[in-house]
C-alpha cells in the first residue's frame, strides 16, 4: 500500500489506501521483485489485476454463479490462484457464508487448541468437525483465527 497506494493525513495520522487494480497492472514485475516477491508471485499479482481492470474478474460476475462450488471453481481457474486463495476472496470480498480455507495452518491451529487436541487436526478431522458449521463456516474460521490472538 505504501508503495503503490495513496495516502490521506488527517490530524497528523497518516492512512493508505489500497492502490486501484489500474496502478497494480501498471507495475513491472522487476517493481515487484524489488518487495521481495518471486518472479512467479509477481506475475500472478500484476495478471489478476489485468484481469480485474479489465472487467473480465468482477465480484458481480462471481456472483453470478449458480453455486459457492462455481465461484470457487472461477476463482481457481485463475492462474495463480489456489484453494486457500479462493475461499478467502470468498469468505472476506464476497462474503460467502460457507467458504472454508480447508488447509489454513491458522485453522489447524485453533482448532487443535480450542478442542484440546494433542496433534493438529487432518482435513478429514476438520470437515468432520465443520458439518457443525453448515452455512456458517467462514464466520467458524473467523472466530477460530480470531482465538489465536485473544
């Protein structure tokens, strides 16, 4: 943000402001690289946002979607984008109630201590656990995530 973005000063507080998906096509990957990304991160950063100041990835045109399996399906037919990258764009930019990072280390992590668990859960534990969370598993991430700072 503070490369990339703007800023507003309000009452001696300095704010960013994400950049706009124009400003991140704009950038070179050797720009990038200069963060410390690899080349192949780079790429896929400066590819999605083609993508999105183009208008071919909208959040309007996700949820057009028949179903959360769809919009996944979309999100990870994006070179780049993996499961875990999908349900969080689900779960904080489209607000989809049931997307679920399967694989998060963070989850894994709640959970084996919220539940008092000697080991960290498998994915077969975990969807066992979130038949519990039907319709509501990403507010369930949420607040496990959240557990691990309280």
């Amino acid at each position: 943000m503070e490369h990339f973005g703007e800023s507003l000063t309000f009452e001696g507080e300095t704010y960013w402001l994400f950049p706009s998906c124009e400003k991140i096509a704009s950038i070179s990957v050797a720009t990038l690289r200069d963060l410390q990304f690899t080349v192949r991160k780079c790429e896929y950063i400066i590819d999605i946002a083609k993508l999105m100041a183009g208008g071919a990835l909208t959040t309007e045109k996700l949820l057009q979607k028949e179903n959360d399996q769809d919009i996944k399906k979309a999100l990870m037919s994006i070179r780049g984008v993996g499961a875990w990258t999908a349900d969080y764009v689900m779960m904080k930019s489209l607000r989809c109630p049931t997307a679920l990072p399967m694989a998060d280390v963070g989850l894994h992590n709640a959970l084996k201590i919220q539940l008092g668990l000697e080991h960290k859960p498998t994915i077969a534990e975990i969807t066992q656990i979130a038949t519990q969370w039907k319709g509501w598993q990403a507010y369930a991430t949420f607040y496990l995530w959240r557990s691990l700072y309280d």
